[in-house]
C-alpha cells in the first residue's frame, strides 16, 4: 500500500470518529434537556400535587355532613322541604379489632364489652318509638374489618339519639373512648303532600349510582382535591324533582376533620376541623294555596266522575288527574298537579319497603311531564293523552298562515267529510251539521270537518308528503314535541303519532288536523296555552325564582326567558281567540271574560276506546294573566272533566294574586274590617 492510500485511510477515521463524537454529544444533549424538563415539571406542576399526597399519608380528612337548603313555596316563607337537626352517635376505633388471619382479633373482647355498655345505655334512654338496638348490630355497625370504610374514620352507631341519650354521653364521654356526638340533619316535607313528586325526594348516595349524575359524582371522588366536596356513601342526595335538579345548588358543602393516622391507618388524634357550609335555599314559583287547592279539586272531580254520568255513563277508570298552572308573562308554574300523590316523608331513611313501594308505585312519578300507565296491566290511560280539540286553535293559526283560508272566510260544514281512494269518512262529535262558519266559529263549535277539509287536505294538497314536516315544523314551534324548558329531570317530549309511516301522509295530516296525531304532557300543553295567551312567546317554564343563602340575601334572581318566538299577523291571533269561546258550564258566574277549549280525545286502552278529558285556558281574555292545562285520562268530556278543576284554579289565583291585580284575599279582607 503506498503513502497516499494510507494518508487518505487515516483521513476517513479521523472524519468517522468526528462524526460520532458529534452524535454522541447530540445525543448527551437531548438526553440532558429531557431529563431537566422533566425535573421542572415535577418541581412546577405535579410538585403541589405529590405534596398533598405526602401529606394526605400522615393527615386524612374525615367528611362532616353538608347542611341541606330550604325549599319555599313562592312566599319565601311557607317550607315544602327542610332539614331539622339531630344527634347521632359516632365511634372511632383507635386500635384494630378486625380477624387476624381469619380468625377473631385477640382484643375482640374489649370492642365486644363497648358494644354491650353502649346497648345498655340506649334501651335505658332511648325514645319510645326509637328502634331497639342489638349488641350484634351495635358491632356490625362498627365495622371492625373495615369493609365500609376506611380505619380512621368514625363509624355512625345510632341517628337520632334522645335528648337523654346525649346528655349521658356527654357526661360520661371519658368511660367511652372514642365515641362522638355530631350534630346531622334529616329531611322533612310539608305534611300537606305540596307538589310532592315536582319537589322530589332523596335517597343516600350509595345507592343512587344507577343515575348518570352521581356516577359523575363518584368518579369525581376519587379525584376530588376539595374534602367539602366529597360525597360520603351514607349522604343524601336529590334523586327526583327539584331535589335532584337543583342538588349541587341545595347541597353546600361537606365539612371535614383532619385526623392523623399512623401507618396502620388509625387515627392519633384531630388536627383540625373545618365545619360544614349550608346550601343556598330556593324560592320556588310553586304558591301553596293555589297548589293544595288544585290537588283537592283534581280529587274531587275524580270522586264525582264515579258517581256522576258524563257524555251519558259513569267513569270509574277516571284516576288520575294532571294541571299545570303558568304565569302568561313570567312563565312561572304557579301550581302543577300530578294525581293522586302520597307522603314523601316515607323517604326519610333513603330507602322504603316493598309495601311502601306497592302503595305508591303508580303516583310517585311526575304525571305533568312524564309518560307511564296507572298500572302495570296498561288497562287505562296513560299520563299523557292525545289533544283532541285542544289542538284546533292551532290548526287554524296554521291554515291562516299558509294561506288557506282568510278570517272572513265563509266553509259549509255538512257534518262529514271523506279523504283518501277509498272515500274514508269522518264526522264532527255526535253527527253535528253545523252549516257556515268562518275560522272563529269552526274553533268555537269543535268542527272536525272545517279542519280536515280546510288544514289537513290542503297541506298534502299544498305540500304533498312534505307536507307531515310541515305540520311538524309548527307543533315544534309551539312546543308539542319538544323540551318545554321545564327545570325538572327527565322531561319526556311526547309521542308524535303523525310521523309513523304505517299509514299514508294524507291520512296522517287528516287526523292531525283535528288531534288524534299527537300525545303530550300537561306541561306541554300549558306552554302551548300560553302561547296562545302571548301570542306567540314560547317562556321558559320556571319552578325556582331565587336562589337565598343562610342569612336570607338573594344570591340568584331568575328573569323570564323567552325561548323562541313564532310570526303571526295578529289580526290571526284574534280570530282565533275570538273562537275560544265554547260554552261551559264550571265557568258559570265566573267574573272575567276569559279564552278557552274543551277537547275530547278517544284512544285505544286495553282494546276499548277511551275518551279522555282535556281543557285549555285563560284569563283574562285581554290581558292575560294565567294560562291553565287540565288533562283527566278516560274522564269524558273535557268541559265536564277537566274544566271544574281550570275554574278551581283560577279562583284560588284570583284569591292568591287577582287575575286584574288585585288579590282578593286582601279585598275580602278590606271589606271584614269596614
């Protein structure tokens, strides 16, 4: 090999080694700058975290029960659901009693011996009605294995301990180590059953998981930094109405002791102790003599439906009854009326027995904004019902505004009418030939005819099989169909029979047209009336006006909401409320002109036809104050159904408010002092 061969070798190992120390001194580099951005995210963003779970191995938080809100009626004054204070007896175990080895502890007989002196005492001084307490259930309530709960925290022993029982603890604190008296706090309800399943009820949290909020709620636990926030498995929470609508509201947050723990996980002793905060109260919309007032006719009416014929028969299948009762330009529910009803108090412990259940199995629901049958056979009618002739207020809005028709039009009604190939026939209520009438006079005497031969044939006329959206387009826009807004769980938006494609688009806006295509709830209905009150402001239905801490300042003042608007002519608007003018009885004497109609819709129930009650209205006529739905599942008739529980309504307003301003209540009382 020559000189330059080897020259030109050294050369090439001179550039390899070069470019690997390069690579080498990269790779130093990035390896470097890795591990210094990873000791500065330790240090500045999991460096406050890591501490607390240092700490939190020496000092655990144990949760204090958060103090519950108020629920008022509209006064701020009358309480629908409040909590009253009691004294439960908690014990903290500071040695560890649990099986060793699968075998009882070597201590057992220390615990046992606490169990039986804490039994004697209670059978000595326990409340008469209170339940007798076990020595067996004294040490199952210890939990000595800690399968419930952690070992530092305080086991609960007994609630509501009598006032004798506390003053012995209290004296003789120092013969039981460990043991506590904590003040707690348990649920009542008007007994007058207020609007009981609009308020709702709680049950403990433990056993509310099959909802999607406190599945929420439990897995937040487990990341939970703020102890005030932690849900305890023992806790009530709201599992219904505005129990549960407005829990985080109502709630407040839980207190907490911080305890110090040693490695067994036993506690040595308190460090601190920050108590409870109180959740805010709520004011609701709901006025308590309006809403008793309209449970009481509901039941009533129901009672005189068995004994009194309607349309020509008895109606014993009557049972239950639905009201809704909205302010036209607030949207505030005044009253809402679902019955029957029953005690909520029976929720008091978060559970009830199978009796319990049985008895109310088919009254605890919401009937005003929920769909379920009377009983499980679906013999009857369920909570919500077709429209029948509450629907052609509507109907001529639609026609009116499509251009079908003009408020000076004259139509010939000749009692029936025929659509479809095959000539299908239809007839108004009981055969009715009612001759010439114009828009507001088809409204007035309930013709099916005028709506079928003048809205439901010219829409598939106009729209052909397009013309099923229209018609929904418009039940949308006034709130058939959809979410009311209502601040109530579990809403349900009601069945829209005119979408089912078993039968033919004419057929479908045919029966429409006249309200046997749609089945929607009380609330739905109400919102619908007040729409036709305000002519054409969709409110927002409210059940809470304010938001009240514990010393009474308002923290949240609710304003109306108007959620959607809907573009008539409002020469439209008065033809059609001109129209509300059927004759009916329950409002003889009544003081105020006032808008309304009567509906009657037929359903198939256990393979018999039904006929269902159903009234909208409201007063005063020209200047509307209160909008009122009224649905009575198989009570005939609505203008002898459901109409004597509108008019009930509107007097207990008028009392309560004055459909004019002035409550007469005030007046009355005026004229007692003259």
């Amino acid at each position: 090999m020559n000189n330059h061969s080897k020259e030109k070798d050294e050369l090439t190992d001179k550039r390899r080694f070069s470019y690997r120390m390069n690579v080498f001194f990269f790779a130093s580099f990035v390896i470097f700058s890795v591990i210094i951005v990873r000791l500065a995210f330790l240090q500045f963003v999991e460096g406050p975290e890591l501490s607390q779970e240092e700490a939190s191995n020496i000092t655990k938080d144990v949760p204090l029960a958060p103090v519950r809100g108020t629920i008022y009626d509209s006064t701020g004054e009358v309480k629908l659901a409040y909590s009253k204070p009691i004294q439960s007896l908690y014990l903290t175990l500071y040695k560890n009693y649990g099986d060793v080895d699968g075998k009882p502890n070597p201590n057992i007989a220390e615990v046992e011996d606490i169990a039986t002196r804490l039994h004697d005492v209670f059978e000595q001084y326990k409340k008469k009605d209170s339940e007798a307490l076990t020595v067996d259930n004294i040490l199952e309530a210890m939990d000595l294995n800690s399968r419930k709960a952690n070992g530092f925290m305080p086991r609960l022993i007994k609630s509501d301990l009598s006032d004798e029982e506390v003053a012995y603890f209290l004296q003789h604190k120092d013969e039981f180590k460990g043991i506590q008296i904590v003040e707690e706090s348990v649920r009542y309800y008007d007994p007058d059953t207020v609007a009981v399943q609009t308020i709702g009820y709680l049950k403990k949290f433990k056993s509310s998981k099959t909802l999607d909020k406190y599945k929420e709620v439990d897995e937040a636990n487990k990341k939970q930094t703020d102890p005030g926030l932690v849900y305890t498995e023992n806790e009530f929470v709201g599992f219904d109405g505005l129990e549960l609508q407005y829990q985080d509201v109502l709630r407040g947050k839980s207190g907490y002791n911080s305890v110090d723990v040693d490695l067994r996980n036993l506690p040595e002793g308190v460090a601190g102790s920050t108590p409870p905060e109180k959740g805010y109260d709520l004011i609701t919309t709901i006025n308590k003599n309006v809403q008793v007032k309209t449970e009481q006719a509901i039941l009533d009416q129901l009672s005189w439906l068995h004994t009194h014929p309607v349309s020509g028969k008895l109606h014993p299948n009557a049972k239950t009854g639905f009201a809704v009762a909205m302010e036209v330009d607030t949207g505030k529910i005044v009253s809402i009326a679902s019955m029957p009803d029953y005690d909520t108090n029976i929720w008091r412990t978060g559970s009830i027995s199978n009796d319990q259940y049985d008895d109310i199995k088919y009254v605890y629901q919401n009937g005003t904004i929920r769909s379920f049958p009377p009983d499980d056979s679906k013999k009857r009618a369920e909570s919500i019902v077709l429209l029948g002739s509450t629907i052609k207020p509507l109907s001529v809005l639609i026609g009116l505004k499509e251009g079908f028709f003009t408020t000076n039009t004259v139509y010939s009604d000749r009692g029936s009418t025929t659509f479809g190939g095959d000539n299908r026939r239809v007839q108004n209520s009981s055969g009715h030939v009612y001759g010439s009438l114009t828009p507001h006079d088809a409204i007035r005497h309930s013709s099916n005819v005028f709506m079928i031969d003048e809205i439901g044939k010219k829409l598939y006329s106009q729209y052909g099989a397009e013309g099923i959206n229209v018609w929904d387009k418009y039940m949308k826009q006034f709130g058939l169909g959809v979410s009311t807004g209502i601040d109530l769980p579990n809403e349900f938006l009601g069945i829209r029979d005119y979408m089912n494609t078993d039968e033919s688009s004419l057929t479908r806006l045919v029966y429409g047209s006249f309200g046997q295509q749609g089945k929607y709830t009380t609330m739905q209905l109400a919102q619908y009336a007040t729409m036709l009150a305000n002519k054409g402001k969709r409110m927002e239905p409210q059940l809470v006006s304010e938001f009240r801490d514990s010393e009474g300042n308002v923290v949240e003042k609710m304003k109306p909401k108007v959620l959607s608007t809907v573009d008539f002519n409002d020469a439209y608007w008065n033809e059609v409320q001109r129209g509300m003018a059927t004759e009916v009885t329950a409002f003889s004497g009544f003081p105020y002109d006032f808008a309304r109609k009567t509906g009657t819709s037929t359903q198939l129930v256990g393979g018999k036809l039904v006929d269902n009650g159903v009234f909208i209205a409201y007063a005063p006529r020209n200047n509307p104050k209160l909008a009122v739905a009224v649905v009575i599942p198989e009570g005939g008739f609505g203008s002898s159904s459901a109409a004597p529980v509108a008019r009930a309504i509107f007097d207990a307003y008028d009392e309560e408010f004055g459909l004019d301003g002035v409550p007469k209540k005030d007046k009355n009382k005026e004229s007692d002092t003259q």
